[in-house]
C-alpha cells in the first residue's frame, strides 16, 4: 500500500512525551497509510528506547533513525531522506512556493469574494464614496432605550 503521509518527529529527550505522541498519532483505526518517522536527535534518555518499541509494534509504519545531536533542521532534513509519503512536511525552499501559490490562490480579494468570504470589494477610487453613503443612510437613525421595567433607583 502506499503512504499517503509522512509525519516526522524530532525527538530529544523527549522520553516523558514520546509515548503518548505515538499513541496519539497511531490511533486512527487504520494507520497503514502513514509513514511515521521518529528522529532521535542523540537523546540521553530513554527516548531511543521508546522509539525502537513502536518500530517493533509497528513494522512498516513507524521507522527510527537515530543521529548525534544536531539541531532541528537536521532532524526534518534526516526524516525527508527516508519519507515516502505523497505528503510531508516541506523543506524551506518548498514552503517558499507553496505559500506563494497559497496566496496567488486564495490571499486576494477577488478569490475572497468569488468564494463568498467578503459580501463586495471596494476599490480605493470608490472608498470616499461609498463611506458618505454609509454615514448618509445612518442620518436619521437614533437609538432608543427599551423602557423601564421597575421605576427603582439605583443604589
């Protein structure tokens, strides 16, 4: 079957939290379809350890790479190495264009109202107009008080 995500996890003496991390992750009914990936970034705890046993639980799902100490990044670029997930996180140069198509895609307004996110786009030329209009239709509005239920003062 094919992965359809890769989720890597850094992991540095992470040995209180690891466990319940996995758990949470693996616990959707069918979890073959992930590729999960456990970085340990040269823990000096039982992290590894834990690690290994998930791999063991689940073949084919959870994998362990295990490096000496580096730093996050080193992590993320480990785990890309081996993912083979359709989707996973991105390195920074990806990222760069997926946000930029992100934006072209759905960052402008006229995207926004085609999908009815805004009622109508003012343009700048149009913006003075259409504030008088607004101040005009609220002229004659005043605001009334509901009436007294008790005829009570305050204290």
């Amino acid at each position: 079957m094919d992965k359809i995500l890769s989720i890597i996890i850094p992991s540095y003496n992470m040995e209180a939290y690891l466990a319940k991390g996995l758990d949470s992750v693996l616990s959707i009914d069918n979890p073959s379809p992930l590729d999960v990936i456990v970085v340990n970034d040269g823990s000096k705890d039982g992290t590894l350890e834990i690690a290994r046993s998930y791999a063991t639980r689940f073949p084919g799902i959870v994998n362990v790479i295990d490096k000496e100490n580096g730093h996050y990044g080193s992590c993320i670029n480990a785990g890309l190495k081996i993912a083979q997930g359709k989707f996973r996180k991105a390195d920074e140069a990806t990222k760069a264009k997926e946000l930029e198509a992100y934006k072209e895609k759905f960052a402008t307004p006229y995207q926004a109202a085609e999908l009815g996110y805004i009622d109508e786009i003012i343009y700048p030329r149009q913006t003075r107009k259409r504030l008088i209009q607004a101040l005009e239709m609220t002229e004659n509005k005043m605001q009334t008080n509901p009436p007294k239920k008790h005829g009570n003062m305050p204290l």
